[in-house]
C-alpha cells in the first residue's frame, strides 16, 4: 500500500493543497512495516490535480491534517482513501501510528 502525506518542513502541512511536497511512503500492512519513502515536489496548486498527480504516483490513501469537500470527493473518484485529522508529526511517525491503529485524529482543520 502507498500513503500520500502532504510536507511542510518536514512534517504534516494543515492543509494538503498548499504543501511544499509529498510523502509517498510503501508500508506493508500485515507485517506493520514502512518498507520505502519517496518524497516529491508537490506540482502547483490547481483545484483538481492532486487527487489525478497522487493517483498516478500510485497512492492509495491520503492523510492529511485538513482537506475540503471537493476535494475529498475527487480523492475518493480516483480510488484513493482519505483520512483528515492528523496531527503535525513527520511522516514517518504519522504512517507508523495509522498502521499500528494508534493515530490519534482530530477535527478536519480545512473549512472550505
């Protein structure tokens, strides 16, 4: 499985659409593992591209601190799960926590 976290300064940026970039970490779900991580320069912020850019980067969920709507929907058409909430850790922490069921996730903090 492969998670999209949005990055800013290293760690969860509050809303995906304005992050500098990308984590795109491969875990491995039944040994609880993260088996690779690349990061890549998020493409500029245009309503619509990201769910498209992340999908075929094959990302299979989202995590995010905060996301709008819209865009959750247009996630959800590409196939791709989205989990809003997440608190402002590195990536890596954020991936281990889900995979052992201990992130904890708040209010989505997008309002739009």
């Amino acid at each position: 499985m492969r998670i999209a976290i949005p990055v800013t300064g290293g760690k969860l940026s509050a809303h995906f659409g304005h992050c500098e970039e990308f984590a795109l970490i491969e875990v491995d779900r039944e040994n609880k593992t993260t088996t690779a991580t690349e990061t890549l320069a998020a493409p500029p912020h245009e309503p619509g591209l990201l769910p498209r850019w992340l999908a075929e980067k094959g990302a299979e969920m989202i995590i995010a601190g905060g996301m709008g709507g819209r865009a959750h929907g247009l996630f959800q058409q590409q196939g791709i799960d989205v989990l809003v909430g997440a608190p402002p850790e590195t990536p890596e922490a954020i991936a281990t926590a889900y995979l052992n069921g201990s992130l904890a996730t708040g209010a989505n903090v997008c309002d739009h």
